[in-house]
C-alpha cells in the first residue's frame, strides 16, 4: 500500500503533529458507534507508537500505520489530500472517495489538543 499526501495535507498534518512530542501516522476504520464491524468510517490518528497487528506503508512525507484487520477495506494506492474551507482531510483514491470528511485525532497522551 502506498499514501500519497498532497502539499496542504502534509502542511496540515505536518502542523498537527508538532503541537507535541513526534508520533506516527495511523490510518484507522473507526467503528466506534457503527454499530457493525463492517460499517465504519476512515481516520488519521496521530499516536505515539503503534500497538497490536499494524504494518507500516510508505507515504510521502509520512509513513502510514494500518492495522491488518483493516487492511481489505482499503486499495493499493490512496491519496490524502486537505481542504481548508471545511478543515477536513479527504481519503481518495483513484476509483473513490472513501471520505470526504475524515478526521485527524492525536490520541498522544502528552497532546495539547
């Protein structure tokens, strides 16, 4: 798998990231409250390390953490690109959109945001 950042999606994240300590990139299918395992909503998290099954992908400038259970709900090839008028990241790729409102949650516990 590989994540490709557009210029203001690293800036934006870039930002995020130095609020504190240095932390990694963890791209999530959150189903917290969906009520179904397969009902879920893509996520960036900033988090100090990675805990459990992940694998680590290449992105540029940033590489990105994905659990293994999560893996079959995304491609190959994604694109993270950062839209300023609505504060919102979008998760693409070249045959969808898999959310044109995901979120960028720092989950660091020494975080000031």
């Amino acid at each position: 798998m590989h994540i490709a950042f557009t210029a203001a999606a690293a800036d934006a994240i870039g930002q995020a990231m130095s609020r504190a300590k240095k932390g990694r990139l963890k791209l999530v299918y959150d189903t917290e409250g969906c009520g179904c395992a397969v009902s879920g909503v893509p996520a960036l998290w900033i988090v100090d390390e990675p805990v459990g099954r992940e694998s680590v992908y290449s992105g540029e400038p940033f590489e990105v953490w994905v659990e293994t259970k999560d893996e079959v709900f995304f491609e190959d090839r994604m694109t993270i690109d950062y839209m300023e008028d609505g504060l919102r990241y979008v998760l693409k790729s070249s045959s969808q959109i898999y959310s044109a409102y995901m979120n960028l949650i720092d989950k660091r516990p020494s975080s000031e945001a």
